[in-house]
C-alpha cells in the first residue's frame, strides 16, 4: 500500500485495537559474587574495584569486569594464610 506524500504511514499506536504500550525498564537482580564481596574486609573489597577498574579500562564490560575481578581476588586471598587470633582460646 503506498502513501501520497501529505499522507504519513500509520504507526503501530496508531492501528486499531492497538494500545500503545509503555514497558517498565527491566529489573536485573546484582549478581551473586556481590554479596560475597560485601562481607570481605575493606582492603579485599578495595583490591577488588581496582582490579576491576583495570579490567574495565582495558576494555572490558563492567559486569564482565567485576567477575574477573572477583575471581583473581577470591583466588588470591583464599591461598593467603590463615592469620589466627589470640584472644580466642
């Protein structure tokens, strides 16, 4: 079907029976590791973003980034020695 030219093409909104739908912005829950790294001290929390800084400045996406992050780190300090307290005997 052609249109002459004062005459525009219908837009979906436009056809009938037809509501024009206005969607809520889909809701991604964070990931999981996140809440892991919430409960890391500060310093393996601070290691963490700057390592996933990097990996996102050199050209990583940030989730990509973050998980990459969280890995080398986990790895890192799950090999780092278990420092006992004292106090606790």
């Amino acid at each position: 079907m052609m249109f002459d030219e004062d005459e525009a093409a219908p837009s979906p909104a436009d056809r009938p029976g037809r509501v024009a739908e206005s969607r809520p912005p889909r809701r991604i829950p964070p990931p999981a590791y996140r809440a892991v790294v919430a409960g890391w001290p500060d310093d393996w929390r601070e290691r963490w973003g700057r390592r996933a800084n990097e990996l996102e400045e050199a050209g990583l996406a940030w989730r990509d980034a973050e998980s990459q992050a969280f890995v080398e780190v986990w790895a890192t300090v799950r090999k780092a020695p278990v420092v006992s307290d004292p106090g606790q005997n």
